[in-house]
C-alpha cells in the first residue's frame, strides 16, 4: 500500500467513505457523475496505491487499512 496520497484524492477516499458509511456503494459511474470525469484518474491512482477495492459489481469500497486511516482521522477530529 502507498501511504503518499495527494489532497484530491484524500478527498476522494472521505467522500467513498462517508457514502459508504450511508450505506450506499458507489460505483466509478455513479462518482464520475456525481463529481466529474476528472475523478477517474484519482480513482484509478486510488485503486492501484491499495486505498479503494472494487467488488464484481464495480462497487467501490475503502481496502482495511485505508479504514483504519480513516477512523482515525475522524476519531481525532472528534
């Protein structure tokens, strides 16, 4: 897993999780649609540094460390 990530894709990777902690799974698509074609890319570096996983489905979903990361992120700002 690479630790380096950029401020977008932080961005990204709270943005996934807060919706998936509402309980919905988005995919690339719905993210593309939601916040640009230019999200792709930050997925994409996303996906290959080990931040997000993808299921059979395309649904995306935060790997187990980049959960960690961000729980402890939130817990901090608590």
């Amino acid at each position: 897993m690479d630790f380096n990530i950029t401020a977008g894709e932080e961005a990204v990777v709270f943005h996934v999780a807060s919706l998936v902690q509402d309980g919905l799974s988005p995919t690339d698509d719905d993210l593309a649609a939601e916040l640009g074609e230019e999200v792709r890319p930050l997925l994409h570096s996303l996906l290959s540094k080990g931040w997000l996983v993808v299921d059979e489905d395309r649904e995306l979903a935060l790997s187990a460390i980049a959960r960690h990361v961000v729980s402890s992120r939130t817990d901090a700002q608590a």
